[in-house]
C-alpha cells in the first residue's frame, strides 16, 4: 500500500470510519423527528435506515473487488465522496423519496469506506501488529457508537434533524483535501477489468439483496408471505448458484479458500453472533426506555451511556491485549458476558435501572471483548487479495447479523405485544363488567379501552397512559330524573301548573345531590379500573420486552461453545 503519510493515512481512516459508524447510530434517534417533517407513518421512515443497511450490505463485497482492481486508495476517495453527496442530499431532502435515494448513495459510500478502512491500515503495517491498527480504528467505531445516539439527540434538539447529515459536509470536505497529500492515488492491480467476475457479483448482490430486505421486512411482511417466502428462497437458490460459480471462476469475487482457515471461520462466526446480541440491546431498551417509562430519544440515548463507554474501552483493551490470552478464553468471556447481561435485561422491571444499567455494562463488555479480536482472527493467516476479501466478508457477515437481530427481535417483541393486548384486554372487560354502568356508558368505556389497547406498544404514544373517562351529570339526565320523580309524586294526585312548578322546585336539588352522589361512585369505580388496566398494561409492555432477552438467554450461553472451532495456534500469513 502506497502512502506518503502513513500516520496522516490513518488519520483519514478514523475520521471516515467515526463519521460512517456516526451515521449508522444516529439515525435511530433521528426516525421520530422524520414522521413530523414528513408527515409520514414509522413504516415509510423506516425504510431511511433499512435502506442503507440494504445497500450496505448487497454491495460491499463488489466495492471491495473493484477496490482491488482500480486501487484501494483511489477507491476510497470515490467512497467519501459518495458519503459527502448523500449526506448533503439527505439533509436537504424535501420529500421521503429525496431521502430514500440520498440514503443509497450514503449506504454504497459507506459499503466503500468501512471495509477498506481496515484493509488499508493493516496493510500500513507488519501482520505482528494489525492489533495495534484494529485497536485505532476499532476505537474510533466504538466512539461513534458511544456517542452518536447523544449527539444525535442533541444536534436534533438544538439544530433540527437535517443537520445530523450536514455535519458531515466540512468534515469530509477537508478529508478530501488531505487524502492527496498523504496518500497516493495511483496504485493499481495488475489485474484488469476482465477480472471482474460479473456472475458472481450479480449471483451475490441479488443473494445478499435478497436475505437481508427478507430478514428486515420479515416482521412487518409476516414470515408467511409469499413475499418473504420468495426472497428467502431466492437468498437460497442464488447462494447456491454462487459457490457453483466461484468455484469455477479464474477470479473470483470470494476466494473460497478463505473458509479453509478455522480462524477465519471461526472469527466470521464470533462476529456475526456479538453484533446479533449487540443489536438486540441497542435496538430493543432506546425502544423500551421511549415508550415504556415516556423518555425523550435524548435522555434515553443517556440512560444506557454507560454500555457505550464500555464498547469503546474494551474494544481498544482487547484489541492491543489479545496476544497474550487464548482466543477460546477472550471468547468465553465474551459470550458468557454477554449472557449474563442478558440475564439482567431479562429481570428489568417498571422502577429503577439497576438491572439496565448492569446488563448494558455487560453487553458493551462483552461485545467489545469479541469485536475488536475478531477483525484480527480473520486476517490473522493473509495478506495481499485475501486480506482484502476477508475484510469484505467478514464486514458483510457483521451487518447481516445485526440485520438479523432486528428481524428475531421484532418478530418476537410483535408476538410478546400480541399475547400482551391480549391479555391487558381480558383483563379490563372484566373490571369493566364490575363497574355499575349504564349500557351506553359501559360500552363506551369498552370502546376507549379497545382503542388504547391497540396503540400499545406501536410508538403512536410514548407511554400506556389511559386517560379516565369523565361522569358528569349533564342537564338532560338532571332533566330526565326529576321527570320521574315528579311522575311518582304526582301518580295519584292531581297538580295545577303552580303546584307542579313548585314541587320542581323542592325535588330539583334532591335529584342533583342523588344524581351527583352516584356519579361521584360511578367516577371512583371507573378511575380504579383505568388505573388497573394501566397499571395491567404497563406490565404486560414490560414483559413484552424483557421475555425477549430471557428467550435469547441460552442462545447467549450456547456461543461460549463457539470457542472450541478457533485453533489452539494460528498459522502463518498465507501470501
């Protein structure tokens, strides 16, 4: 790799890795304030972030190859201006169509940059120091990670949502100036163009495409669905048909022989399933912290500040560390961390956050211990153009895992949230049928309570309050009360219009005293059952959320076994 700066070339690798992994982390604070702008349902804003991951995703392995062909140092200043254009266009998005397509460009930018982030700084250096180089630019991904969601937040607060893109703007403006300079942008391959193995990269674009909009929209689809079924199957025919093409090809997009290295696969392995468990945290508490207890996006992107702390520590520590440990022992630690976290999160309740604050301690620990090591593992037996391809797959391989966090964790939140309605619904019909109610005012009561059950949990409310119905004495009941009684009075009596206006006049009072008395029960009978169906429902939300890390808990455990795949040593560097 040809440079004119190397420490000014690294330089330019953690500024683009932070802002990239920046970017990733932000957004999910920044998806609220997307509804308001656009006017648009948390479906349509999704697609913002799935689109990115998406294209990320479906892309990396073709950048990376292309990067290896044209020249990775050139290929990296094409990644950081598409991340620079997209970032400028979604900030000055004026329609959700302008953003979807702003987001693409940003995703094959950063399907461009992260890969060959690391490829590029470890070959800055020998193979016996490609952890100190993880290390930096582990760190600096830690960092984005550690502070993107509060900056997020406070950039959304105090500037407004558009500027979470434009800060990038400056930022990789100068990058762009500096590269030039300490960098050399004419390396090439002594490959071709001819190289290029276009069956392979449209068998793996369409493999991956197909896989990760699947496990994305898997939730929202139903697994059930023709469209889901088809994109799985597509996943799986066109997966086939690549290892039947690259196994044959003179150039192929994936070098086979890369799943020859147990550290290889058991790296793939370890990162795949930390950034799986990694994933089910940062998605899941923001979400239960925002709806559940009414946090703002900011002061729950500040309750679990201390998981992201640790990532970066730990990533850093493990990193620089990992010679002198076994990486059977870093991955025991790792995954059984990792488990006991989720121990934690499982037992959450609707008071306090020791429970979040030990288990997001832990998850950061455990994570950071895996992830940082892992980059090493997969490199640890090459060099040259397998160096290049494990990067590529092994950053392929961390977001399809991530991708599938999300689509386990909210198939199985959406069963929790169904099973939870419910339940909470049972539970208020029956208080309901306990109260003393007129007919109307009983199904009324029911209506709002239906109503309400069925905003829990889809973000349409930050919270499970259910606001309790007023019983007031209007005048048509004043009216028709006094009526009655002035008819039992007068049964057998005969009145002049003076003599019934007075007798109004006696019973009016007494009628309201009676009719208030009884509202004022009917009131404590209702307020009692709202406060238990919110109480219920509160509840039955929590457990929504933390039977999902309970469910997850022994597969936690089960990746400690991952340990036992990693050779006892590693080989040597294969050229």
């Amino acid at each position: 790799m040809k440079v004119k700066n190397r420490a000014g070339a690294l330089v330019i690798l953690c500024v683009v890795n932070f802002l990239c992994m920046l970017d990733a982390t932000i957004m999910t604070i920044v998806v609220p304030r997307l509804q308001g702008a656009f006017n648009a349902n948390l479906t349509q804003v999704s697609w913002a972030v799935n689109l990115y991951m998406i294209v990320f995703a479906t892309t990396a392995l073709l950048a990376a190859r292309i990067a290896e062909l044209w020249g990775e140092n050139r290929a990296l200043f094409l990644g950081i201006v598409l991340f620079l254009g997209g970032s400028l266009a979604s900030g000055c998005a004026p329609t959700l169509a302008w953003l979807y397509v702003s987001r693409v460009v940003q995703g094959l930018g950063a399907a461009v940059i992260l890969p060959l982030g690391t490829i590029i700084g470890m070959q800055l250096v020998s193979p016996d120091r490609r952890n100190r180089v993880v290390a930096v630019l582990g760190g600096c991904q830690a960092l984005a990670t550690a502070v993107g969601p509060v900056v997020g937040g406070w950039i959304t607060e105090q500037w407004g949502w558009r500027w979470v893109f434009f800060v990038n703007v400056p930022l990789l403006a100068v990058v762009l100036l500096l590269i030039p300079v300490w960098m050399v942008l004419t390396t090439r391959s002594h490959l071709t163009l001819r190289a290029v193995d276009v069956p392979g990269a449209a068998l793996s674009m369409l493999m991956l495409l197909s896989l990760t909009l699947g496990l994305v929209k898997g939730p929202d689809w139903h697994w059930h669905s023709p469209a889901i079924l088809g994109l799985l199957l597509t996943a799986g025919v066109t997966f086939c048909a690549f290892i039947g093409v690259e196994r044959r090809v003179a150039h192929p997009m994936v070098d086979l022989e890369l799943f020859r290295s147990r550290n290889f696969n058991a790296a793939a392995g370890a990162m795949v399933g930390a950034c799986f468990f990694l994933a089910g945290f940062v998605i899941l508490v923001p979400t239960f912290l925002v709806r559940l207890h009414g946090l703002t996006e900011l002061q729950a992107a500040l309750h679990i500040l201390p998981y992201s702390g640790v990532v970066f520590t730990t990533t850093v520590v493990a990193s620089l560390g990992m010679k002198r440990v076994n990486p059977r022992i870093i991955v025991v630690g790792g995954f059984g961390s990792i488990a006991l976290a989720y121990w934690f999160l499982g037992h959450m309740g609707l008071t306090g956050y020791h429970n979040l604050l030990v288990g997001s301690i832990l998850v950061g620990l455990g994570f950071g211990v895996i992830a940082g090591p892992a980059m090493v593992w997969a490199a640890a037996d090459f060099t040259g153009s397998r160096l290049t391809v494990s990067q590529s797959v092994i950053n392929v391989l961390r977001q399809v895992g991530m991708v599938l966090a999300i689509a386990v964790c909210m198939s199985l939140f959406n069963v929790n949230l169904a099973t939870a309605k419910d339940r909470v619904q049972c539970y208020g019909d029956a208080q309901i049928d306990q109260c003393t109610l007129s007919p109307r005012l009983h199904q009324q009561f029911r209506n709002k309570l239906t109503t309400h059950i069925k905003r829990l949990g889809t973000g349409q409310a930050k919270s499970t309050q259910f606001k309790v119905p007023q019983i007031t004495v209007t005048a048509a009941m004043k009216h028709r009360a006094v009526a009655q009684v002035l008819a039992q009075k007068t049964q057998h009596v005969q009145l002049s219009p003076q003599q019934r206006q007075a007798v109004v006049r006696v019973i009016t009072p007494q009628v309201t005293a009676q009719l208030t008395v009884r509202a004022n029960r009917i009131q404590r009978q209702v307020t009692r059952v709202v406060r238990r169906v919110h109480q219920k429902a509160r509840t039955q939300l929590c457990a929504a959320f933390t039977r999902i890390y309970r469910l997850l808990l022994p597969v936690a455990f089960l990746g400690m076994g991952w340990a036992v795949l990693f050779p006892r040593h590693s080989r040597k560097a294969e050229q």
